[in-house]
C-alpha cells in the first residue's frame, strides 16, 4: 500500500491587509449578505466576484421552506455573472457571512460541497484559476484557486 499526502497552501490575512478592490467586493459581499433570504438558518450569506471585465457582481443565499429548494450565495453569484457575462472569466469571489447583529462571524466560512462543485466547473470552463477570499471577523483565508478547496474534481472527463 501506498499513501500519498496532499498539502495545500493559503494565505491568511487581516481587513487591513485588503487592496482597496478586495475592499469594493468585500463591501458588495456584505451588502448582498444584508439581503440575504435565510428566515429558517438565520446564516446570511453574501458573495461578489471581479470579473475579467472590472465588474463586480454580487449575490446572497436563498432559503425556501422546501428544503433544499434554496440556492447558496456562491451560485447564486456565479451563475448571474456567467448569465449576465457568459464570455468573461470570474479573477475573484469574496465570501462573508453575516451574524445575528450584522457583524461577520468568527472564522472564515468555507463554500459548502455543492458550491465547490460549481466553482471547480466555473474555473475550468473559463480555463484559469479563480481566486477565492473567504471573510471572517478578523481574518481573510486566500486560496489561489479553486482546486485547493476541492482538489479531486468531478469535471465533464469523467463522462466521456
């Protein structure tokens, strides 16, 4: 038997340490989180992404009492940027969740499997990485692409 070890790297930073781009998407993210629809979980999520373009875009998670209904902030955001900008890559996406008092809660919140998946494809589809900010109450984790929040994809390859 074998055993390999996978090992990933990210950066983690503080607020202060955000250019003011990342400031700009971190401040939509967090706008969209306000208008998250999450009267069940209460977890408001907000996202944005820069786009090839200089865009910025955002999105918020959507409950719906017909649990799993609803759409996470990441997809929400991904997919109207691919709907509103079908030819543009996605550069960055800045997740945040809001707490109950509207302050970012403590650790840096993770896309959950189902996002990733959707990223992952995101970021082959446009064929280069897209970076990924995830914001908590005092620290910023940097990942510089995709694969290392799911580094063994399930991409189209695998049905031909």
């Amino acid at each position: 038997m074998k055993i390999n070890e996978l090992k990933i790297s990210y950066k983690v930073r503080c607020h202060s340490e955000l250019s003011p781009e990342e400031q700009a998407l971190l401040q939509a993210a967090t706008e969209a989180a306000h208008k998250a629809y999450a009267p069940y979980s209460k977890f408001r999520v907000g996202a944005a992404v820069l786009l090839g373009n200089g865009e910025i875009l955002s999105g918020c998670n959507q409950e719906n009492a017909a649990f799993p209904s609803g759409l996470c902030a990441e997809r929400v955001t991904v997919f109207y940027a691919n709907a509103k900008y079908p030819d543009v890559a996605v550069d960055t996406l800045l997740i945040t969740v809001l707490d109950e008092n509207d302050n970012y809660r403590g650790e840096p919140v993770p896309p959950c499997g189902a996002c990733r998946q959707v990223l992952s494809e995101t970021e082959t589809r446009q064929g280069k990485p897209m970076r990924i900010l995830l914001v908590g109450k005092s620290k910023v984790y940097e990942f510089s692409s995709v694969s290392d929040l799911l580094p063994f994809i399930f991409s189209g390859n695998e049905l031909l």
